[in-house]
C-alpha cells in the first residue's frame, strides 16, 4: 500500500479538468466513487451532493466523517 492520497488528488487524476466540474458534470465519478475511496469507506460514506463548490458526503457515522475530514 503506498502513500495517502487526498480525495481531491485522486479525483484530478481521473481528469485533467477541476474535480468539481468533473463531479457536476460526469456522472461516472459519481460511480467510480468506490474505487476512489475504497470499499471500506465506500459501505460507509457515499456522496450525496455538490452544492457551491463542495462535495457534501453521506456518512453511516460520526467516525467516517471524521475519518474522510482526514483525507
């Protein structure tokens, strides 16, 4: 396993684009949301919108909010 990547990095490689224009507009990043967090946090959180330039993600808890304010 190699180093932490933040969500914003990961999503920039997937497009040469601003990640948040490519979450507005592509709906396959919405989809490749599992492979970008990975299954552990994917069963846990999910996103649920974009609103004002930020993702607003839905969480199982407390924890994982926590844990993705980390990324």
């Amino acid at each position: 396993m190699g180093e932490p990547t933040s969500i914003k990095a990961l999503l920039l490689k997937l497009s040469r684009h601003s990640p948040w224009k490519v979450l507005v507009k592509d709906p396959q990043i919405w989809r490749a949301w599992d492979l970008v967090v990975g299954e552990t946090i994917a069963r846990n959180a999910q996103p649920h919108s974009f609103r004002r330039g930020v993702l607003w993600v839905r969480c199982s808890g407390p924890q994982w909010m926590h844990q993705l304010q980390l990324m």
